[in-house]
C-alpha cells in the first residue's frame, strides 16, 4: 500500500468543513471512504468500506465524542487515529485519548500542507511498526482496584458496569463474585478507574449504552422497547439507542 492510495474515513459534523477535507485530500491522491457525522454513522462506514486511516473531529454531533468514536473504531480494525482539536484543553484530550494511540492532533484552522505531512507520517509510521499494534492476545481478565486491594476479574463474568462519579460499580455473576469474596453476600463491586477509561480495557462484547452504563451483550436475555434485561437487572436503554443497541446484537430477522 502507497500512501497515494491510502484510504481515508472522516469524523466531522460540519458539513463544510468535512467537504473541504475531503477536496483537499482527494487533491493529493487520497481516497474518501467516507463522511461520518458522528459515532454511529463511522462504525457503519468502517464495518462496510476499507479504511487506512481516520481523521476524527473531538467535537461531534451526538451524544459521543471523538475519543469515544475512536475507541469504537480501533474495536474493529486498529488503524492510525489523527484528531482535529478546537477549544479543548490538551492536558485532558491528551490523557483520555491514551488508549487510542493517536498519531496526531490538529489544530483548528487546519493547515493544508500540516494535514498532508501528519497523514504521511501517520500511514509512514504505522507501516513501519512504530505504532502499538492491536491488542490481539488481550487477557481475558481485567484488573480493578478497589478501596483496599486489586482484583482480577473474567470479562466474560461481568454482567454490567454503572457509573459513579469518577468511580464505577461492576455487576457480576453470582459465581464469578464467590470466586472472589467466599465470605460476603452477593452484591456489586465498588471499584476505579471510571467506566471511560475501562471501556478501552474491554473485550467487543461488550458496548457503551450510555454515559452511565457499559453492558456485556452476551449476558442480555431479554430487550424491550425501554430496557434491556439482563440475569436480575434491568437497565434502562436511552432515547435513540435502541436501533444502534439491535445492530450490534445477531438478531435473526423475519424477512
């Protein structure tokens, strides 16, 4: 592969300004897969067009923003991120977007011929090795601290995980928390960091429904028009996330 003919998917929710990406990259010989507005609308791009490389905006329209569209996209195929930053403090995109590795941030007025060199080097860099490749081996234990100690827990045992505050509650199987605490009653445990930062630790299974909940899709038994049933829990699905909630599930149509 030449980096004439990388293949490049946008993230931008300005019309204008993703058309001028786009004009200005076909002008160098690269290829648009294409033009997403938000999160949902760049997964369905990655899952169906090839794609190089992704320029993401960190502002978006919907509820997710460019680090959380990241996140998704590297759970499918682990390309070079480069992000276009506006307003936003560094000090903080830089540490939340830890765990996409991005090869680049640019800042907003963006700067054609800084574009171009950033996108070479990226697609240059990543060939090269020089970039962290995909966890492909990634254990099937995560570890947690908790008040006093660490814990390591099967993902696959995880039922969901509630936010609070910069903390996190993760719900468990029964015999997943007697593993862990053969002397306590069954409940959930209390643990850090937050769910932004786990989330990026997860297996594909499992999927962000909301600001406040991550949920293991194998352990959903039942879905309903408001909420999603799981084992004894019963987890609201928030206005407008049902449709993208069914995409991701293998749902046997009747036609």
């Amino acid at each position: 592969m030449t980096t004439e003919a990388a293949k490049i998917l946008i993230v931008e929710d300005n019309p204008l300004m993703a058309r001028q990406l786009e004009a200005e990259l076909n002008g160098k010989g690269f290829i648009i897969t294409g033009i997403a507005r938000n999160l949902t609308d760049a997964v369905s791009l990655m899952k169906t067009q090839a794609c190089d490389l992704a320029l993401i905006d960190m502002r978006l329209d919907g509820p997710e923003d460019g680090i959380a569209t990241a996140q998704e996209l590297l759970r499918i195929k682990w390309i070079p991120i480069i992000y276009i930053t506006g307003e936003e403090s560094y000090e903080e995109i830089a540490e939340r977007s830890q765990s996409t590795f991005p090869a680049a941030f640019l800042e907003k007025p963006i700067r054609p011929s800084e574009l171009f060199v950033q996108i070479n080097l990226a697609l240059h860099n990543f060939q090269a090795g020089n970039l962290p490749a995909a966890k492909s081996v990634q254990s099937e234990y995560i570890v947690f601290f908790t008040d006093k100690e660490h814990i390591q827990v099967r993902q696959s045992n995880i039922i969901f995980i509630e936010a609070d505050g910069p903390y996190a509650k993760i719900y468990i199987t029964e015999e997943e928390f007697k593993r862990l605490y053969p002397e306590k009653s069954f409940n959930y445990i209390y643990v850090s960091p937050n769910i932004g930062r786990i989330y990026s630790e997860l297996k594909s299974y499992f999927y962000k429904l909301s600001r406040k909940h991550i949920i293991n899709l194998d352990h959903i038994s039942r879905l309903s028009a408001n909420q999603i049933i799981a084992g004894i829990h019963k987890i609201p699905i928030p206005e407008g996330r049902r449709q993208d909630l069914i995409a991701k599930l293998n749902v046997v149509k009747s036609r």
